[in-house]
C-alpha cells in the first residue's frame, strides 16, 4: 500500500525544506513516527522519477566530509501536486472515517 | 588486495544492474554511496554499520527495474522526438537539392526520365510512410506512463514503440537510398561543376542523418534488452 503513495511521501517530506536523498529517508521516517520504515534506496528511484516529471528540481553539493550530494527541492508544479495529492488524501480519509464510524456505531448497537 | 568493504562491493553490484544507462549508473552510484556512507558513519563507522546499511537500501536488482521504467521511457521519447526531427532534416535536405536543381536549371537527361518515373513514387511513399509510422511511434510513446517499477508488459510496451521508430527507420533508408541513386547517376550524367557540391552536401547529410538514426535505435534495442534482463 505504501509504495503506491510513494510520489505523495516523498514531496511531503520534501515540503519544508530542500534535502538530499538520506535526509528525506530520516524525514519521512520522523514524521511517520516510525511507522513508514521503507528499504532506504526506494526512495531514490521515486526522487529521479519525480525529477523527471518536473516536480523536483535537483543539484550537485558538497557534504561536510567531502562527497558529492544530490539536494532535491520542490518546484512549484511538485507544489501543486502535493497539495492535490493532499486534498485527494483528505477526501479519501474523511470518507474512510465516516465509513468506520457508521460500522463502529452499527457493531455497539448490536452490543446493547 | 583491498580491505573487505561492502559499500564499494555493493556499488559494483548496482553499477551493473544499471549498465543499460551509464550516465545514469554513475549519478546513482554517487547518490548511493553517499547515502550508505553516511549511514555506515552515523551507526558506528565499522564494517558492520557498513553491512547493514547496505541491507538496508535494498536489492540493487531490484532498485535498477525502479529505475529502469522512467529511464527507458524518457529515452524513448528521445528517440520518438529524435526520429521525427531526422524525417524533418532530411526533408529539408531533398527540398533544398530539388530547388537548387532548379535554380540552376538542372533538368534530368533523358536516360534517367523512365528511371525516374519509377524511383520517385517509391521515394515519396517511402518517405511519408516513414513520417507515418515515426508518428505513430511519438504518440504511442508519448501516451505511456511509466510504472513504479519495470514489469515484463511495460518492457513490451517500450519495445513495439522503438519497433515502430527502426519500421520508419527502415523506410527512411529506402526513401534516402532512392535519392542516393537518383542523385549520383545526374551527377554522372552532368558536366563536372561547382554547382555538383550542393548536390552532393545535401545527399551526405541525407545519410548522416539516416546513420544517425539507425544508431540511436540500435542502442535503444541493447539498452532495452540489458533492462529486461532484470525482469
């Protein structure tokens, strides 16, 4: 299930600030609370698809120990779809919840 | 011998499952061994870390099929695009002979005429099936969304649409071989002149152009076949 809302994970990560592929991994993992552990190099095929469809941008740095990094940054297109992709997820979670509530409501009537 | 170090071990490994792009191979074998140093180094530092943080970027296999979808794909675009572009210079090309034929009121002798009458058709139905099937193969490229991942459908996909680049390739050099001919033998049957050099730069770009093609869409087979290796 995770992986077909990879795109949207990886631009929310990305939303606050531009970061290399590492820190995003760390970010998505923060914010998640733990509970998207993905196998680390998924991300980056997501990252360069991302790219290519115009949504991030990307650049060449240097880490404090020398190596040569990516930092990926939202573009303003990678701006809007994350925020369609947001009001899709809102929708969707708005009408599972409504759903549970109607079966969690029905299953404590059949308790009584 | 060099020190065990599966960070530098597992790069390899990823270097060839991504040898169907080499630009692309080297810019994620700089992103990955970044990224599996720095979490090596922030585990600990020893060989262990290193291990580990190699097991957990996954597959290198499998990594390679994520990438592959994307990457063929724009690649065939290129080539799409690339095709359609070569059609376009080598049209310009035969344009640019046949008005200087006639600017310099180059008529044809009398032995080609009934050789002509026969080539011409041929070049021009070659040539316009040629601009057909290039873009069919831009459009049913361009209509191809890449999956997350590599699958043995989608490699199809990516096949039939370079299939249809080489068809128009194909035709293509049936149209410039036609023109080839045509050319050399008014060239023959002329008086040796200046006016031959106009000629004979358009028939050689002509045939660079259809070179040009015909390479791209050999690489674009071998590289789509080194990917569905993966598969």
């Amino acid at each position: 299930m995770l992986k077909g809302h990879l795109d949207m994970i990886v631009l929310a990560a990305l939303a606050g600030a531009p970061a290399h592929g590492y820190a995003v991994i760390q970010e998505i993992r923060r914010r998640s609370g733990g509970a998207f552990d993905l196998p680390e190099g998924t991300v980056y095929p997501a990252l360069h698809r991302l790219e290519q469809q115009g949504l991030l941008a990307s650049r060449w740095t240097r880490s404090e120990s020398g190596r040569e990094r990516r930092v990926y940054a939202l573009t303003r297109s990678g701006r809007r779809a994350l925020a369609d992709h947001h009001a899709v997820w809102q929708r969707f979670a708005a009408a599972i919840g409504g759903l549970f509530a109607e079966t969690a409501h029905a299953a404590a009537g059949s308790h009584r | 011998m060099r020190p065990p170090d599966p960070i530098a071990d597992y790069l390899d490994a990823l270097a060839r499952a991504l040898a169907f792009d080499p630009a692309l191979a080297r810019r994620v074998a700089k992103e990955a061994e970044d990224h599996l140093r720095e979490a090596a180094q922030t585990d600990g530092g020893d060989a262990d870390a290193a291990r580990r943080a190699v097991a957990a970027f996954g597959d290198p296999r499998a990594l390679a099929r994520q990438y592959a979808a994307a990457a063929l794909t724009a690649r065939t675009r290129r080539l799409g695009a690339g095709t359609v572009m070569a059609l376009a210079g080598i049209f310009l090309a035969m344009e640019g002979r046949v008005a200087w034929y006639g600017l310099m009121q180059w008529g044809l002798a009398d032995e080609l005429k009934a050789m002509s009458a026969i080539a011409l058709p041929l070049d021009r139905y070659a040539f316009l099936l040629a601009l057909a099937l290039a873009i069919v193969g831009c459009v049913y490229i361009g209509s191809r969304r890449a999956p997350p991942e590599l699958h043995q459908g989608y490699g199809q996909e990516l096949h039939r649409a370079v299939v249809l680049c080489a068809a128009a390739a194909g035709a293509l050099i049936v149209a410039v071989t036609t023109e080839a001919v045509l050319t050399i033998l008014r060239l023959l049957a002329a008086e040796p002149s200046a006016a031959a050099l106009v000629p004979a730069a358009t028939m050689v770009v002509e045939a660079a152009g259809a070179g040009a093609l015909v390479w791209s869409i050999r690489t674009a087979f071998r590289r789509a076949m080194q990917a569905t290796a993966l598969l």
